[in-house]
C-alpha cells in the first residue's frame, strides 16, 4: 500500500509488490493497518459496495464482497477473482462474474487508496485514466483532474450526457479502469491545472487552487 500511494511502481498490490521484492512485507503491512480506523473505512465501502449490486440477493452481495476485499489485499487480479466468484457462487454466470470482479476490485483498490490518504490528511486525488480507446469519452474528459475525496464529480453531467450514473470516484463505476492518484506534493503538479470544484470543472493557478484545499 505504501508503495502503490507514494511511488508510480504501479496500479495495483500485485505491480507495486512484484517491482519492489516485498510482496509479503506489503501484504502484511496491509494486513495489519485493515485492523486499525483504515479497515473500518474500507468494510463501510464494501457494504456501500454490496448494497447496489442489483443482480444478486444482498446477502450473497456481501460475501461476494468479502471475497473481491480479500482477494485484493493478497494482490489477486480481477480475471482470477471471477473464476473464483464463478466457483464459489455458481449461480453466478460467467459475464456477470466477470463484471462484478472487474467492477468490485477496482471499487475496493480506490476504497482503500481513499482510507489511506483521508488518514494522512491527503484531501486530494488527480483522476487517472488508462489512456486508451476504451476509457470512456465522459472520463477522458475526467483525465488529469483535480479532485476533492469529499466531492465526488459526475462525469456524465460534466459532460452533458443523458443518462448519468450518479457522482462517484475514479474506479467506482462498472468497468472502470480508471484510479485515483493522491495529491502528496503540489509541487509535482503543472499548473494551471483542472480542478473539480463546486459542480464544474475550471482551470485554476496553485495560488487559486490553494484558496479552497
């Protein structure tokens, strides 16, 4: 966890630990901080998660949960969580496995990358896309922004689409494969910068930006 929310090792437990050696060290560091106020953060996520899974009763919701929580502490890729979510709950079908996988460990991967920050007094995150074809028009338009863990956007709105699914973070939509970079230094930042920031997006100086941080 320290290295994926201090470094560019990677996206994920399993890249960050695979590039620096220390799997099992950061496996256990992670173990151990889930038993502290950032576990208690995370499970309330993972219930929120649950909740909303429409498809499922919502008691089998809350173990697939627990199993998608689980699975990506010990640094399990999505593809291998499905089949096991496939295994566990057979009557799971195989695309919706595969969605709730995808969907549910990069909502869990930013619910625990938010705990992390909101306990190191990180307020704000930068909006990372994947950069390729399939990232959404409406989180293209996300990419590169500045915003505030308390004031999640709605990328739909911001974009003037019909249909929006509410007001969210990066990697908490189905199919996401965005993630949240917490902002450490403003230093590292190129200003002017987009902010998300009472609804809209606007361009802002550091010296702006720093009136409402």
């Amino acid at each position: 966890m320290v290295t994926h929310l201090f470094s560019d090792a990677g996206r994920t437990w399993r890249q960050a630990a695979r590039k620096n050696s220390r799997g099992r060290q950061l496996y256990e560091l992670l173990q151990t901080q889930m038993k502290g106020p950032m576990g208690s953060i995370v499970l309330a996520q993972i219930r929120s998660n649950a909740e909303i899974i429409r498809t499922l009763p919502l008691s089998i919701s809350e173990q697939v949960n627990a199993h998608v929580l689980q699975g990506t502490l010990a640094g399990l890729r999505a593809s291998v969580i499905a089949e096991q979510i496939k295994a566990f709950f057979p009557d799971v079908t195989k695309a919706k496995a595969g969605l709730i996988a995808r969907t549910e460990t990069s909502k869990t991967q930013t619910a625990l990358t938010q705990a992390r920050s909101e306990l190191l007094g990180l307020d704000w995150y930068i909006w990372r896309t994947s950069k390729d074809s399939r990232v959404r028009d409406s989180h293209k338009l996300m990419d590169g922004v500045l915003i505030k863990w308390a004031a999640p956007p709605s990328p739909e709105k911001l974009e003037g689409a019909d249909r929006t699914y509410g007001n969210y973070h990066a990697g908490c939509i189905f199919n996401c494969r965005c993630y949240p970079e917490p902002v450490i230094d403003l230093d590292l930042i190129q200003w002017p910068a987009l902010v998300y920031h009472g609804g809209s997006l606007r361009r802002m100086t550091r010296r702006q930006f720093e009136r409402i941080a």
